[in-house]
C-alpha cells in the first residue's frame, strides 16, 4: 500500500528493482545441507521454533516470535554486534546528541530497500510517525514515551527531538522492536500493513529478505545482497524457519536431523535429553527472559469494574498471591534449574535491580507463607476463599507452561484461600485478549529490547503501558521518566530502586522466575550466537 507521504522519493533503476525481484524468487530452492558450490558450503539452513509470529508490522506486535522475524528483514538506525549488548550505528553513518533534547542520526548514502526503492531520511520520519500515530495496543510505541517529534531536513540527516533532555536509553530504544525502519511506499501511515502486503512489496533492507511466507508454518529467507548494515554479510544464502505446534516434534526434528537448529522453546526435560546426544550441541546464553503474572485492576477479583469493587480488597488478592508463590519450586520442579526464581522486577545482573519481592511478601526469606496470605486477606475483610481466572498461552513461553500454571494453581489452593480456574488460549488469540480485559490475571514472559534495567519498567509501570491493565500510578510514572534522563549512573540506580519498591507495594505484576537463553543445533552447524543483545540472528549460521 502506497503512502501519503512519498512525495519526492526517488526510485532506483528498474534493473536493481528486477535482480532484487529474481533474487527473491529463486528463495525456496535448496534444502536444509543442499550445497550451492563446490567448496562444499552449506547453501540452506532449517531452523525450528515454536513461537508465533502476531504481525510483521512493527507497529502491530511487541513479542518475541515477531521480533525475531524483524531482525533478519528490517534495518535499524543502531544495532548491537555480535556479542555485546552496546548498540552502535548500524543504517547510520553517525549518530548523536546534537542538542540535550536533539539526537542527529546520519544515515550511509546509497541505502535501498529489496524492492529497488530508495530508503532515506523520510522513511526513518515515516517509521516512527506511524508508531506514534497507529498506537496499536500490542504494538512498542509505549517505549516512544519521550519522543516529541521526528524531523528529516535532508535525505541522509534525521532529528529526533525528545520531550526530556539527556535520554540514556534513546539509543537503545532505536534498536528495540520500536526501532525496525520501514517502507513508506509499501506500508499505511495510519493502519497496520498485512503481512502479504509487506511481502510482497519487498520492503526489506535488514540481512535477509522474506522470498516466501506461510503464517506460521514457514517463513523462507534469502540473503540481501544490498544489505550495508553493521553486522556484515550472511554466511548462509537460504535460512528456512519452521513453526512447530509441540515442542516434542521441535526436539524430535533437530534430533534426527530434521533441522540444524531448535530455538524456542524445548522443556527442560528435553534440554536435559538432548545434552547427552552426541549428534546435537546444546547452547546456553545469558539470561534477560523472566516470567510474571500480570493483574488486571479493572477485572481482577475486587477490581474497578467488577460489582464488588474494592482497591483495599484487590490489592490484598494481589499480596497473598505473591505470599503463596513458591519460586523455587516451580524452578526446579519444573525446569530442572534452568530457571531461577527471581524476586524482583529487574533480573539479577543488572545494575539496580533488588530482592524487594523476597523482603515484602512470603517469609521474608524468598519461601512462601500461608499464614501471612491469611492475615492480609483477613484484615481486608476477606472471608471466603478467593475467584481467581487465571490464563496462560499453550504454545508461545514452551511446555512446560501447562505444567508451571498446574504447580501455581497448587500452591494457591493448598493453602485454602484461593480456587483458581486455570485456562489456556493460543498465542495470536492470547495477544489480542489480554488487552482487551478479557483476562483478570494471565502469564506473560518478557525477553528484553535492550540490556538496561529501564526495559523491565517503562513497558509495564507507566501510566500509558504495553500491559494496558489500567495501573495507574503517577509517583511511579514521574520516576521512570526522570531515570532515564538522570546522567549520574549512581543516582539512577536509586530511582530503580525506589521505583521497584513502589512497584512491590502496588503490584500490578508479580515476577517469579528468571531463564536463560537455549539453543540446540546440529554438531555440524557454527555461527549459534547467544549474547546480552538477546537477539537471535540467522547470519552468522552455517555448516
């Protein structure tokens, strides 16, 4: 789809626009090991996953399985190389503060999309412009939060300016799923663009090209010629990505040899299975992911809507489930330690995060209590065992979910305060409920955009959050945005600090466990890179 805003935009020859055109249709050929010389390179590579992919609009999803897509296809201003989790420019040619509230972006010269079409300045403008204006609820415009408008003075030069002055996270926010840089003559300024649309038009400029597309099924990759980005050229020419229903076949797929790569999501027990396997290497990556339940203060037990509203009451629900969790449990009952649990909203490691879920709530020592989830309830006048409807995703955080939210239910019934209705619903139906207050409280994971302690507060506790679950605290909304513009590194570890301690009195989520990253890939296969970016790329991948 064309947009309004195009005017002037000069496009490349039609010979360009042709061999990109033959490129992308010769995509399906070769199979996974198939060889394309006689120096014997692997021309194909197969990976498997079990994640789902919502939208291949930028503006439409803010999850993993779609991300992980973005990062082949689309370019970014700044990227993160292989093996840091720094950003550096990456489309850009330089990139910085010009002003305090002015970040200047200068792009390379020569830049095209795979369609033949130009991708300058205007397109940048174009990218964010849409994020802001389109909103959507599933979408990462929440993480634009400080961003007042987008200038493009010239084909090469994009002004950001910003609400607040000395952002440090701004450049990492470009390298987050705010950040993939799009089309402006393929994608809808106002509306989220179909994935066959986006295709079709080619409009891709990342190390990869889509050269054909099965929702869901399979998602074939051709490798861009034309990309001049920061991470170099791909070693592979076809990457074909496979989408699995069970993680069981996954497992089974890339123990036979099926595929070359498993990643996202094998449980533990197979994780376990497969370190013995001699044909198959398992890969572990330092860990950002972590798990929480996400409250709905409008349709939880006593929320706003419900006939019995009462915020004292709801909170209480809120606390004695945080009393009843038993973290470590469900670790090492579930996933055999390759989860940890995690007592705070930030995970270990980073600078600022706290124990303040461990302090708070339970014994006081990271155990549950089932006494003091009783004196909160009774003391706000609770009487009768707690409703909760709790929902979880069947096929998008592993499955080994089923097998956590059983344990969860356990641990809060045992303690007879709580009957728990434990319900599932598949990921592209999930996505769309949870922010429709369809769920009073429901899973979520988090895998993080960029490697700062920001990441794991801005998305959830401002007023304006991805979790659309009406927490409305404007003391905690003041601090995050002063966080992220306060330069002295010290103080701003206290504001994370202060502003977790006002999330734990609150919780409007309650984190309980922290993962790290898994792969599993033929014995045959290098390049698997697992790093601090969180960011799984395809390129590096041969055999």
């Amino acid at each position: 789809m064309a947009s309004a805003s195009t005017t002037g935009k000069r496009v490349a020859t039609a010979t360009a626009a042709f061999a990109v055109t033959a490129l992308a249709l010769s995509g399906c050929a070769g199979t996974s090991g198939s060889n394309s010389s006689g120096d014997g390179a692997a021309k194909s590579i197969t990976i498997g996953t079990t994640d789902k992919v919502t939208t291949l609009d930028p503006a439409g999803s803010y999850d993993n399985g779609s991300f992980a897509v973005m990062n082949q296809v689309f370019p970014f201003l700044m990227n993160t190389p292989y093996g840091s989790p720094d950003v550096e420019p990456d489309i850009a040619e330089s990139a910085e503060f010009t002003t305090p509230s002015e970040y200047t972006v200068t792009l390379k010269e020569g830049l095209t999309w795979a369609n033949g079409n130009e991708l300058t300045s205007s397109d940048v403008k174009f990218s964010f412009d849409r994020q802001l204006a389109i909103n959507d609820v599933n979408g990462p415009a929440s993480l634009l939060y400080n961003l007042d408008s987008v200038e493009a003075p010239d084909e090469l030069t994009v002004v950001f300016k910003l609400k607040q002055e000395n952002d440090q996270v701004f450049a990492q926010i470009l390298s987050s799923p705010a950040g993939p840089i799009v089309d402006e003559e393929v994608f809808s300024a106002d509306s989220l663009t179909p994935d066959d649309e986006i295709v079709d038009g080619e409009a891709f400029a990342g190390q990869y090209t889509i050269a054909s597309y099965d929702f869901n099924n399979l998602i074939s990759y051709k490798a861009n010629p034309d990309y001049q980005g920061l991470l170099g050229e791909a070693e592979t020419e076809t990457v074909n990505v496979k989408y699995y229903a069970e993680s069981s076949n996954l497992k089974l797929a890339v123990q036979e040899g099926d595929i070359d790569v498993a990643f996202r999501s094998l449980s533990a027990t197979d994780t376990a299975d497969l370190e013995s396997n001699d044909d198959v290497t398992v890969h572990q990556g330092p860990g950002g992911e972590i798990r929480y339940i996400v409250f709905n203060f409008n349709t939880q037990p006593f929320g706003a809507s419900t006939p019995e509203a009462d915020p004292a009451k709801a909170l209480a629900v809120r606390q004695a489930v945080a009393d009843l969790i038993d973290r470590n449990e469900i670790a090492e009952e579930v996933y055999k330690g390759t989860y940890t649990p995690l007592y705070s909203f930030m995970p270990e490691g980073l600078t600022g995060a706290t124990t303040v879920l461990k302090d708070l709530y339970g014994d006081g020592d990271g155990a549950p209590s089932e006494d003091k989830a009783a004196e909160r309830l009774e003391a706000a006048g609770i009487t009768e065992p707690v409703v909760l409807n709790l929902q979880y995703s069947n096929d998008h955080y592993g499955p080994s979910s089923g097998d956590e939210y059983a344990l969860i239910k356990s641990q809060l019934e045992a303690s007879g305060l709580f009957t728990v209705n434990l319900q599932t619903t598949e990921w592209v139906q999930y996505s769309e409920d949870r922010s429709s207050d369809v769920y009073p409280a429901y899973q979520l994971g988090w895998f993080p955009d960029y490697s700062d302690g920001d990441n794991y507060l801005t998305p959830f506790f401002q007023i304006e959050n991805f979790l659309a679950n009406h927490y409305n605290n404007q003391e905690v909304n003041d601090l995050i945005l002063e966080q992220a513009t306060t330069v002295d590194p010290d103080e701003r570890a206290s504001m994370f600090e202060e502003i977790q301690a006002k999330v734990a009195a609150d919780l409007s989520t309650v984190p309980y466990l922290q993962g790290s990253q898994v792969a599993v890939s033929g014995s045959d296969v290098e390049g698997v890179t697992l790093d601090a970016s969180f960011k799984f790329r395809y390129a590096p991948l041969s055999k």
